[in-house]
C-alpha cells in the first residue's frame, strides 16, 4: 500500500472494536503512527501487536472517551510520544439493550402490558447511547482539534449509520445519536473550516459486529428474521465486510485526495440507502 499518511499522526477513537480495529490497521498501513484508544487496554494493545507485527507504528492509550479530564490526559500522551493530531478517527460508539425495543411498533401485550414498546425503554439506557455516540464524539473531537490547529491536511472522521438517513425500527437512541452526529459533522465542517480542518463521516451499512450480533444472528448463526429483512433491502445481497470501508476511510484522510471534501457524510451500504424496497 501506498504511504500516503506518511509522518501523520491518527487518533482511533474506540480504537479497539470490530470496526475500529480495522480502521486502525488501515491507517498505518498507509504509514500513520496511530494512536488506539480504548477503555479497554488489553483490546488495543492487541490491535497495536498487529499493527507492529505488520510494520506498522501505534501505541495504546487507555481511555474513557466520555470523561474530558480523561481525554485530555490522553491527548497529551499522544502528543508526547508521537506529535500532534492530523487525523481524528471517531469509531467509539454502540447501542445498549435498555434503550432497544422488542417489538417494531406499537402491539400492547393481552394484559395491556406495555413491555417491549417505546414505552418500555428506559431513560437510563437511552441516556447512555446518546451519550457514547454523540458525546463519544464531541469531547474527543474538542480536545484533539485543537492540536490540529495551523496543521496542514488535518482532518476529524466520524461514524455515522444507515439509521441517521431513515431511523431504523427498535433502535429509537442509536438512530437518534447518529442522526445527531450527521448533523454535527456538517455544522463542524463549516465552523472549522477556516481553521484548515476538514470534517467528514462515514456511515457505513450492515455489517456483522459483536454490538449487533444477537439482533442479526440465532444462536446457531443463522440469520434472524430482521437480518433477512435487511438483506432483501440491500441491492448488494449481503452484509458488509470491515475492508469494505477502507476505501472511503483513506481518501477522506488523504488531503491530496479528498483536499476539498468536507461536510459530507458518505454512505457505505450495498445500495440500502438507494433502495426504497419496491
């Protein structure tokens, strides 16, 4: 692969996940120094040993993405060891079962139960997914920007979702926090624009990941009756694979590519979002 991001510094936010692992490896395949933040030190470690292993340069830095003191501690520990920020990669996020539904819409039970509706869902668990998504980005994004002030080619990459564009059944929060992050994505890019800093989301389709797994999957890993809905609503027949965002994940970090891109959220779903199911 091309060292396109030669001497540029990535901060992987969630760093340790499905997808951010993926992102991660992509990075310093292209010759970032990447930096993985995870709450989980054990998780990122593992994704730097893979990074090293292939030749590649990262460092793990244990972090709650949702606690400033803890990402500014962490920001200046990256800055220590590897420089300033170029490129911020916000992967941390996910969904919490108190905040989903069981049931797409509205059915009281016999006793008039309202168990499993939108009335079931629990403040606590709706708090908790906002929070992770949305904060999860704005917080990181507030303390690594600033390092990336007067820096050619700096650049902040959110994760949005196929929920932001048409809010997905069950999933009331998650598709609420990532409708927030198109949102704020577009709102950034025009406020730090004239900083130099481009700002820009993926929103990647369906793909397979351990937050979605007990939605997509039975226990003997066939797919469940959502799963196949999804699957019929997506032109390309199938779920997406993590390489399937690499692509868009390293033009959008390339400034000789995608210099002039900012503001835009790119869908990266197998036609779903094209198709209006008929």
């Amino acid at each position: 692969m091309e060292k396109v991001l030669q001497n540029k510094v990535a901060v992987v936010t969630g760093g340790g996940g499905v997808l951010g692992s993926e992102f991660a490896k992509a990075l310093a395949r292209a010759g970032a120094k990447v930096a993985i933040m995870n709450r989980t030190v054990a998780t990122a470690q593992a994704v730097v040993d893979a990074i090293q292993a292939d030749g590649g340069e990262a460092i793990a830095v244990p972090c709650d993405v949702l606690d400033k003191a803890a990402v500014e501690k962490a920001a200046a520990e990256i800055l220590a060891k590897l420089g300033p920020c170029d490129i911020l990669l916000n992967a941390a996020g996910g969904n919490h079962p108190a905040a989903t539904s069981s049931k797409e819409i509205f059915e009281p039970a016999a006793d008039d139960s309202m168990a499993g509706t939108f009335f079931d869902l629990k403040v606590e668990g709706f708090n908790a997914v906002f929070q992770l998504n949305f904060m999860g980005t704005f917080i990181p994004t507030q303390v690594f920007a600033q390092q990336m002030l007067g820096r050619q080619g700096a650049t902040v990459i959110n994760v949005s979702s196929m929920s932001a564009y048409h809010p997905l059944t069950k999933v009331a929060a998650y598709s609420a926090a990532k409708a927030a992050i198109s949102n704020f994505t577009e709102w950034l890019a025009v406020h730090l624009a004239p900083a130099g800093i481009r700002v820009n989301a993926i929103a990647p389709g369906f793909f397979l990941t351990e937050q979605n797994r007990t939605l997509l999957t039975n226990p003997d890993g066939s797919l469940t009756p959502r799963a196949n809905k999804i699957i019929s609503h997506t032109p390309m027949k199938r779920f997406g694979d993590p390489q399937d965002l690499l692509g868009t994940l390293l033009w959008l970090a390339d400034e000789n590519a995608a210099g002039f891109v900012t503001g835009i959220v790119v869908p990266v779903d197998g036609g779903f979002n094209a198709y209006a199911g008929v």
